[in-house]
C-alpha cells in the first residue's frame, strides 16, 4: 500500500533537497508533483486541490529556521497535512452504555470484509478483557453465517444465528441472548448487496433505529479507489454512521480513501485491515499513517505488534536497543525470526523503516528471508556487531560462504545503513517528543 506515493513523494522531496529557500517557483513545482502523486493514488480530486493548497499557504508563510533546510521543512508540513486530512488523531470505539450490552452494528457492500471484521473485532475486543457475542444477520447469504460461525470458532466467540431469514429478529434475540448469558457486547453483521441497493438500506436503517447501537461502523474495501468514496457517501447520508474500517489495504490499494475519506463524510478512520487473517487488524493512528507513506515506517507500531505477539523480555530488549540505536544486524536478524511469528509480514515489513526495500515484494509471501538470514549468518560476531568493519575482500568470502552474490551483501549492508540511519532519526525526534523528520 502506498508504495508508488510514498516513491512520488519522496522524488519530489530530493528535487527540493538542492534548494537554498522555498519560492513560489520551486513550491509550485513541488505542488504539481504532489499533486499529481496524490491523483494517481485515488485521492479524490477536491481533497487533493485542498491538500496541496494548504501545504503551500503554510510552505511560504513560514519563516526561514536556519537549522532547517526547506526539505524537511516540506516534509514536516506535508506529514503535519496528511495527519490532518486522515482525521488527525485515533478515534476509539465507545462502547460506554448504561445497559449492557453495548451494540456495534457492521454495514458496508458484499465482498468488503464485514464479516471478517466483525470476528477481527471481537477477537480484539475479547483480549481486551471483553465477552462479545457474535450475531449473524447478514441473513441472505447463506455462507456468510457459516463464515461466521466457522471464524467464531477459531476465535472462541459465540455466535448467535437463527434459521430464518429475517435480520430484525435475529439482531433481537441476539441482544436478548448476550444479555442473559452476560455477554457485554454485541457486534451485529449486517447484509450487504453488490452495490448499494434500496432494500439494504431499508434494512439497516431499520437496524440501527431498533437496536440504536453504540458504534455503527462502515466497512469499505479500499481496493475499489475512488468508488470507497462515493460508497462512504452514500451510506453516510443514510445511516450517519460512526466510523469507517477500511479492509484490503495489504493489497494492491493505492491508499487514496484512506487519505479522502475523512475529508468527504467527516467521519473517522476508526480501524485498518490488512489481511485475511483474525489478527491481521490495526487500530487507525493518522500520524502513524502519515508517517509510513512518507516511507518513514511506524516503529511505535510494530513495537506494539511485537509486545502484542511476542516473549516480554526478548521485545523489552529489541525497544531499548533502538531507542538507544545500537540495533545490530544481530538484532536485526533475531527481528526477522521474530517477524515470522508476528502475523501479516507484508503489513509488519511497511512499518520498519527501509525493511520493505530491502525485500522485493514477490518474496513477502513465500516469507522468503533466507538469503538475508544467510548473508547475516556467515559474518562473525564482530562483524554483525559493526558491520563497517566489512571489507571488500570478506564481502566476497561471505557471498560465497552464503550462496549469494557479493550484489547481495553489499545491497543488505547498505540497506541496514540506511535503515540504522533512519532509526536514528525517528528516535531522536520521538525522545525529544516532536514530529518525525528525515536527516539529510
Ligand atoms: P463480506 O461479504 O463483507 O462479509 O466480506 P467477507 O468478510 O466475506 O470478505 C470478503 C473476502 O475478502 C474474503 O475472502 C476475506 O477473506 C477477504 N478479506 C477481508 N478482509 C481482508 C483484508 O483486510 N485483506 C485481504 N487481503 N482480504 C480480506
């Protein structure tokens, strides 16, 4: 995801690296590139219009910091921009009621990734201490309640179904069934149509007068660009929804709704999905988003992912050797053991950054690490501690020692250079608590 906007982005960056001052000519320039770029990721028109009107009124109204060059002063203004039309900040479920259990009703087309969120969800909301019943009233399609019940198995979720056909009655004694079997909270699936159709929409208003849930969520498949827009608009003037899921985003999305949505329905990003699998669910941070498009990576959550996923003391150590940068290709290659075990790679490898140019994206999927591992594995101990210690000479003897080629050794030292670099940069400015910026 964002991939080709981060690439655009980051060309238009370098082309101002050069520059002495911004002008109205060298910020026109980079106006129409970012422009241009954001376009062609299926942002919608106006949002793009804003979005670069805005960065240009605040690009000329700054006063010229001496210790800033005007590239990162772009980068922190575009970053500040793109956090801003993505809603600025996360906004959680609220699930407080005064009678249990509290509803988070689920609506959005066929095929968006309704039902799998809701297991998502409740496997979520169950860590998080709750006990969640699941309700199947996405009634017309047979498999979706077999969908439902198989994933609320895995998950170890209830699942409340009826034999009928009729979702009202089902979304009832859904409710009536949490609240005598002290389930706190209910998470309805709801039908969807192929497009948006007048019957479905009877139906969900229905649903949400009657059950008046506490969280209405529209799920929307990002793949489907400028369309998740329009479909955002669409239900929203219905069902005034609470908050949008955006799903597929591990796939070939160009990210456009992620960055328009906000901005169209005036509603927040509340989670992300980026897989097929249950734990493949992010919580919807702009800043952080921001900060990945800007091919920043987003350490804080992959740091949380691996809290999440892995042994306490082991990810302790990995936090404190970054923060204090002294991340070894040790380090680096006990982070891809790790990554193993933690899920989604393609979704982890975008949050480290420079990682997912180190591995060609064909490889995500076969989980193909070994010539690094290799590479790693036929350097001493001192070698992998400080890696410019590697000459020319024990290059070729590492290549040979791992089968690869001395291209590859060189690729992955430099790589691991730049990423140290990177690191470097984004813990500094997270100690000293201000936005992210790149050092050159
Ligand atoms: P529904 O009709 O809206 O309930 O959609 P489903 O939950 O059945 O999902 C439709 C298809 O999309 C299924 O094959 C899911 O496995 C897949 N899917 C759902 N979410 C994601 C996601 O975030 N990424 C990917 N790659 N596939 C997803």
């Amino acid at each position: 995801m964002f991939d080709n906007l981060s690439d655009k982005l980051e060309a238009t960056f370098k082309k101002l690296a050069g520059q002495a001052t911004i002008n109205e000519v060298n910020i026109g320039i980079a106006m129409r590139d970012i422009k241009r770029a954001l376009l062609s990721a299926d942002v919608n028109y106006k949002v793009a219009k804003k979005f670069v009107e805005e960065v240009r009124e605040k690009a000329l109204g700054q006063d010229v910091v001496k210790s800033v060059s005007p590239a990162q002063m772009i980068v922190k203004i575009v970053s500040d921009e793109l956090t801003e039309i993505m809603g600025g900040e996360n906004k959680p479920l609220d699930l407080n009621t005064k009678k249990l259990p509290a509803i988070v009703m689920v609506a959005g087309l066929q095929g968006s990734g309704k039902t799998t969120f809701c297991a998502k969800l409740a496997k979520r909301l169950k860590k998080n201490g709750k006990h969640p019943l699941l309700v199947a009233a996405d009634v017309y399609r047979p498999a979706a309640v077999d969908q439902l019940k198989t994933l609320g198995e895995q998950i170890d979720v209830p699942v409340f179904a009826l034999s009928e056909q009729d979702a009202l009655k089902t979304a009832h004694q859904g409710v009536d069934s949490a609240r005598k079997n002290g389930n706190d909270v209910v998470i309805v699936d709801t039908a969807g149509r192929l497009q948006v159709d007048e019957d479905m929409m009877v139906e969900a208003e229905a649903l949400k007068d009657q059950l008046k849930p506490e969280e209405l969520l529209f799920v929307v498949d990002a793949m489907i660009g400028q369309e998740a827009v329009n479909t955002a608009k669409v239900f929203n003037d219905r069902l005034d929804f609470d908050g949008v899921v955006l799903t597929k985003l591990d796939g070939d999305a160009r990210g456009g709704s992620a960055l328009s949505i906000k901005q169209v329905v005036d509603k927040p990003i509340k989670f992300m999905s980026v897989g097929e699998k249950v734990d493949d669910l992010d919580v919807f941070y702009p800043d952080r988003m921001a900060q990945r498009i800007l091919g920043m990576g987003d350490i804080v959550s992959f740091v949380e992912k691996a809290q999440e996923t892995l042994d306490l003391e082991k990810t302790r150590k990995m936090q404190s050797r970054l923060l204090k940068n002294e991340f070894d290709l040790d380090d680096f290659f006990d982070q891809l053991q790790q990554l193993k075990k933690m899920g989604s790679i393609q979704g982890l490898v975008e949050m480290v950054p420079g990682l997912n140019k180190m591995i060609p994206k064909q490889d995500l999927d076969g989980l193909d690490f070994k010539p690094i591992e290799a590479i790693i594995s036929s350097m001493t101990k001192q070698e992998r501690a400080t890696p410019e210690i590697i000459n020319g000479s024990r290059r070729q003897r590492i290549a040979n020692g791992s089968g690869t080629r001395v291209q590859d050794v060189n690729m992955l030292l430099k790589q691991f250079k730049e990423m140290k670099k990177m690191m470097g940069s984004v813990t500094k400015m997270t100690n000293s608590g201000r936005k992210i910026l790149p050092q050159n």
